[in-house]
C-alpha cells in the first residue's frame, strides 16, 4: 500500500512522528498556536471572542489536542469552529470529540462534508479501500472557496485544493506580534498518494485538480506556512531555532512554495512511473 511510504515523515532529529503521540503546545506566532500530535498537525487560534481549531487529528489525537487546548489556559467551549483540511482518518478522527466537548460547527470544503458526516471514504479518494473509517461528525456544513469564516477579530479564508481528497482546503489569516501582522497558511495535504492498483494516468480529471491546487497554494500570501503532517516542512526544526531567535524562525516566506514544489514532484514522478 502506498499509503504506508507517507504514514512516517522525517522530523528534527530524536522527535517523534507518531500520529497519536503527545506533543506540547507552542505558540508559532502572534495569536496561533500548535496544539497537535508529534506526528499530525492542529492548530488553534486565539481571539477574545473565542477561539477557531484546524484539524482535530487521530480519534486517540483529539485527546491530545483537547488537552493541549486546556494546557495553554484556554477553554474548549470556547472553541466555536473547527475548520477541517481533509477527511481522512488522520486529520478529521478527533474531530467528533473535540466538536462533542466543544459545541463548535465544523466547516470543510464541500466534497468532505459526506465523509466527515459517515466517517467513510467515497469512492472517488484514490485511497478508497485502504483508509480507516473514523466517528461520524455532526454540525458540519460546507466551506465555499473564498470564503472568510469569521469570530470576533478573527478572518479566515478558506481556499478549495482538492486532489488529495475531493473536498481538499487549505486555510489561511492573519496572526500579529509586536505590531507584525504574517500570513499564516495551514496548507491541506498535497500529496499524490493511492491504494494499490490506483493510476493517476487514468484519472485526468484528479491530475487536473491537483495541478490547479499546486497553483492555488504556491500563488498564496504565505508569511508561515504549516502543513498538516508537520515534518513535511520541518516544523520541528523551526521549533528548535525558536528556541534562540524567537517566534520569528517560523517565518519563511517560501514555505508555501516549498511544499508545493515537493507535491509536484512527486506527482509527476508517479505519473512518469505509470508511464513504464
């Protein structure tokens, strides 16, 4: 199964990657902050209207991340969305926890919101037949491309990058420090990845759409970009140099390109490999 070469990503050295694994919350910059697994990204951000959650992880992670939540003094009823990348069981299994302890409305891009309702992959996701099924999500309803969910101070964009899943988004708003303001960019998975048997040579129509999204992600304001498997990025290794130079390490403004390109190439790669 090709899933299983995606299901460990390289991380700094000695740091776990361990979907389910605890992690310590951490701020990244201005009001966001991480609250994920070691190993699968979600991130909070905070306003004093109430907060807004990307991503709830695995079905064991959204522990984590409700206690992550809780660590950094914040409540979980005050967590009014939770904005979803995609629904695989990785990134939408804590999901219906989180929202349960929460009360928040779950919002992703239209051709999820079935799979987060079932916790059930269609057909049409090139990992249908090897992807676990996770709790079904209620409160979910769909997020237009372009649209800006909004809490109090808080903006935040959704972006439409299907490909990897139907219904893909990544998210995007603004976190300020010291008088800064940065584009902080929660990019949805890019990766071109199936069961066995699966060629996207067949499917020109999901070429399509993963190729629009590259351009999508790659053309963004993007000041930090996280993605949803945090060693994709090396987030880790932001982490460490936050440690001397501040919050500031997180901040690369080719970050969005950077796993962009990545995502390319690794889909033309396996385009080139049908080939043979």
């Amino acid at each position: 199964m090709v899933l299983a070469a995606f299901a460990s990503v390289a991380g700094a050295a000695g740091h776990s990657d361990d979907w389910n694994g605890a992690q310590k919350p951490f701020k990244i910059y201005g009001n966001t902050y991480y609250v994920g697994t070691a190993g699968i990204s979600a991130v909070l951000i905070a306003s004093p209207t109430g907060l807004i959650l990307v991503d709830g992880a695995t079905e064991k992670g959204g522990l984590v991340v409700a206690d992550n939540i809780r660590a950094l003094g914040y409540k979980l009823k005050d967590v009014k969305y939770i904005l979803s990348s995609h629904a695989h069981h990785d990134h939408a299994g804590g999901i219906a926890l989180l929202q349960k302890l929460s009360g928040a409305s779950v919002l992703a891009g239209a051709g999820n919101v079935e799979t987060l309702r079932t916790g059930l992959a269609p057909k049409e996701d090139p990992q249908f037949g090897t992807l676990d099924q996770f709790p079904g999500v209620a409160k979910v309803r769909a997020a237009a491309d372009g649209e800006v969910v909004k809490l109090g101070s808080l903006a935040v964009t959704a972006h439409s990058t299907p490909g990897h899943t139907p219904g893909g988004t990544t998210w995007s708003w603004q976190s300020c420090e010291a008088g800064q303001c940065k584009t902080v960019v929660f990019a949805d998975s890019l990766t071109a990845i199936s069961a066995d048997g699966y060629r996207f040579t067949d499917h020109p129509e999901l070429v399509a759409q993963f190729r629009s999204s590259f351009a999508a992600v790659e053309g963004m304001a993007c000041d930090i970009a996280i993605a949803a498997h945090p060693g994709v990025n090396d987030l880790w290794g932001s982490q460490e140099r936050a440690a001397k130079e501040g919050n500031v390490a997180y901040i690369n403004t080719d970050g969005c390109k950077s796993i962009v390109k990545a995502a390319r190439e690794r889909l033309d790669t396996r385009l080139a490999s049908e080939k043979r």
